[in-house]
C-alpha cells in the first residue's frame, strides 16, 4: 500500500512541490531556508497528510472508516511529522542542492514511512 501511495501520490506530488519551493523562495540563504520550511511544513505537511490518511484507507478497502481514521490519526501524525521534518528540512533546504533534494527527503522518509505504518496498524 506504500508502494502505491509513494509512486502515484507522494512520489509526483513532492516532485512538483519541491520546484515550486525553489522557484519561490531561492537560494540556500537562512532567510529562504526559513520560507521554505514554514510553507512546507505548515500549508503543505497538514493539507497533504489529511489526502495521505484518507487516501491509505481507501487503498485498505477501509472506505467507511476513512473519515474516522482521518479524524483520529491527523492531528498526532502532524506533531510527530513536525518532530522529524522541520528539523530535516531545514538541514536540506540549507544544505543540499536543490537538484537533490528531494532524493533527501526520500532518504528521511525511511523513518518517517516507518512510523506511518506503525502508527496505521
């Protein structure tokens, strides 16, 4: 089910977001490293991982449990994304090519994917 979340959701989604973070705020300043982190961590983390919850459940044939699954995981998925994320993310965005980063963050997802599916079952 990650497989199929990762390759037709995560995969093309962070593609394209993580261009739009660069062509908005450029550079690896500290400044921008800051815009960045808050967009991806405050508009795109908590709007994403409401589709990413829901979109797991249907995946699991759980369709009638999506909302409450959405409503019971979302909240506490968000603070524990933000535990290892923000931190994460300011280390790439200030330190890693833009060409390469989203090869870091799939790097950092190992854990991250691994909690997901712990905290999932």
């Amino acid at each position: 089910n990650f497989s199929i979340l990762g390759g037709f959701l995560v995969g093309p989604t962070l593609h394209v977001w993580y261009g739009n973070l660069a062509r908005w705020f450029p550079g690896q300043s500290a400044k921008a490293t800051i815009k960045r982190t808050i967009a991806d961590q405050f508009v795109f983390a908590p709007s994403f991982l409401a589709v990413f919850i829901t979109c797991h459940s249907i995946i699991e044939g759980k369709y009638n449990l999506a909302t409450q699954h959405l409503s019971d995981r979302w909240a506490t998925t968000v603070v524990a994304n933000w535990g290892l994320w923000i931190p994460a993310q300011i280390v790439n965005f200030r330190f890693t090519p833009v060409a390469y980063q989203v090869l870091v963050s799939n790097i950092t997802a190992l854990a991250w994917n691994t909690y997901l599916s712990w905290s999932a079952h």
